[in-house]
C-alpha cells in the first residue's frame, strides 16, 4: 500500500476508542502524521503507543471539545509540533444516556449540542486557524476537511443531517 498521505498533518477528535482510533491507525498507516485528541488520557496513551510502535508519528493532546481555550491549545500544539493541519476528522460525538432521556437536563441538551453539532462546525475552520496555512494562502486548496459522523450521535443532529 502506498503512503499517500506522506507530508499531511491528520487531526482526529475523539481518537481514544472505536471509530476514531480506527481512523487514527489507518491515516498513521498511510503516512499521515496524526494528533490524537479526546477526554481520556489513558485511552489516548494507548492508541499513541499503537501508531508510535508501528512507525507513525503521533501527538497525543487530551482535549475536551466542548471547551473552546482546550480546543485553542489543541491547534497551537498541533502546529508546535507539526508545523499545520492538512486533515480534520470531526469523530468526537456523545450521547446522553438513553434510559434517563426522561430526565435529561438543559446542560445534558446543550453538552449534546455544544460536541455533536456546534464543534463540528468551528473545527472546520480549523486548517486556516494555523498560521502556517494562514499564510499561504494556497492552503485553502490543499486543505483537506473531512467530517465523520460520530458514531455515539447518529440519532442526534449533525450538521450533515440540517444541509
């Protein structure tokens, strides 16, 4: 298999288990350099030593999405380390408990909004975010933004779901 991603910057929110380590693995195995980013430490450590033993580069940045400053530090070490950001896979989704939906409270509702459907839309902005693509502004061509939808969220709204 060719590395076809050599050179690319691969950011993927909620990385630490399921869909988004999976990702995570296959971009690494295509070459791309990947920053790993969700809520759990332990979980994310794994999956680095993962793409790590096998070869990839890798950073690992616990992030909660629905923060923006935490959003902020995970851009700004990103760009420390590789330099930009060439792919974004919004994979970070949750879904509040199913049998408790009788008692889901207003910021259960707006947890739910704020990861599944507001992050989605900031972090697409993120590749231009960096300043090495900022000024370059070519970048804007090679900037790759790919969404996946979170598979804790499917029966919630996704702004792939609202075009």
């Amino acid at each position: 298999m060719s590395n076809s991603l050599t050179d690319q910057v691969a950011l993927v929110t909620g990385a630490s288990r399921g869909i988004g380590a999976g990702v995570a693995r296959k971009l690494s195995s295509q070459g791309a350099s990947v920053v790993l980013a969700a809520r759990s430490r332990e979980a994310l450590a794994e999956v680095a030593a993962e793409i790590e033993d096998a070869g990839g580069a890798v950073l690992q940045v616990p992030t909660d999405v629905s923060d923006p400053q935490s959003m902020d530090e995970l851009l700004a070490k990103t760009e420390e380390r590789f330099g930009g950001l060439h792919i974004l896979i919004n994979n970070a989704g949750i879904l509040p408990d199913a049998k408790r939906q009788e008692r889901l409270t207003m910021e259960d509702w707006q947890s739910t909004l704020n990861v599944n459907l507001t992050l989605p839309g900031i972090c697409r902005l993120a590749p231009f975010r960096c300043s090495s693509n900022r000024e370059d502004r070519s970048s804007t061509s090679r900037a790759r933004r790919l969404t996946i939808r979170p598979s804790a969220s499917a029966p919630t709204a996704s702004p792939n779901q609202l075009c």
